[in-house]
C-alpha cells in the first residue's frame, strides 16, 4: 500500500539543494552524510531514507564521524535552548548530570571527542554503565560503537523531522 508521503518527507523530497542540507545538518553534522542522503532524494517512504542514512553513515571517514560528534553536546550538559538536545538527554536526572558531565569529560580527554550514545529512552545509570565500560576501548572499537550509536540518534531525529509538518525536525 502506498500512502501519500509524511509531510516533513514531502518538504525534504521538494527542498532546494541549499535547504535540503540545511534539514539534514539539524539531523547529523556531518558534511558527508548530509550529501549522500540528499542525493538519493525523493523518498517515497521513510524507511527509504533510513536506508540512505544507514549506507551514509557505513561510509563516513573517521574525519566525518568527527565533524558529526562536533554537532553533540556532552552527556550530562544538554544545549542551553536546544529541543532536540533536552529532549534527548531527558532520561537523565538533574542530580546524575554533573557526574555523567566529569565522567565523559574523562572519556574526551581519553578518545578526544564527545562520549556518543543514543540518550533518547536511557537512563542515567545506563548512560554511566556505557561511559565506564567504553572508555577504555581502543580507538578502533570505540569509533565502531560511535558509528552504531551515532546512526541510532540519525534515524530517530529523521524520523521526527518525515512526520514534522514544521521547518524545525526537533
């Protein structure tokens, strides 16, 4: 069955170039994966577009996984006005943000980038379970779960943004 298009799926299919990056780059700020899914434009379905983010996000660079992290703000420390970042970190208790925070600024200093996970439905002591067990991983296997991680929140926030009718995907 063929329904029409959600409409935040009609408005990405019908974007100029420069509008369409500009939605996608509210989703993951990676350059790279911006272009590869905006290429593939028109979706009829949204689980189209997750194929196109999943293929995207196989084929980021490390330098790309890194421009993408750059667009997340630390666990624990959720983006002053930003939606999409409270909303994201919401599992996580006012009390348990100041540990989660020197927690994962112990992992940056170790790895040099954002502790990654997918908050959206964690908890803080899941997210604190994660940050203890990944921050001695290698950079090999820590880019890997990053990449896993990072595709997990890509999906979810490109949901959001096919069924918003709004120009805001949060």
């Amino acid at each position: 069955m063929t329904s029409s298009p959600l409409p935040g799926l009609s408005r990405l299919n019908a974007a100029a170039a420069p509008a369409a990056a500009a939605l996608l780059h509210e989703v993951c700020s990676s350059t790279a994966w911006g272009a590869a899914v905006a290429a593939r434009r028109p979706y009829e379905r949204v689980e189209d577009l997750f194929a196109a983010s999943d293929a995207a996000m196989a084929a980021l660079t490390p330098a790309d996984l890194r421009e993408a992290m750059a667009g997340h703000p630390p666990i624990g420390r959720p983006t002053p006005g930003d939606a999409t970042s409270a909303r994201e970190q919401g599992g996580v208790a006012q009390d348990e943000r100041a540990e989660l925070l020197d927690l994962g600024l112990a992992y940056q200093e170790r790895h040099g980038h954002v502790f990654l996970i997918c908050a959206t439905g964690a908890t803080g002591a899941g997210i604190k379970a994660a940050l203890e067990a990944r921050i001695g991983n290698d950079e090999d296997t820590e880019r890997e779960i990053v990449r896993t991680e990072l595709g997990k929140i890509n999906r979810i926030r490109l949901g959001r943004l096919a069924e918003s009718a709004q120009e805001d995907p949060s």
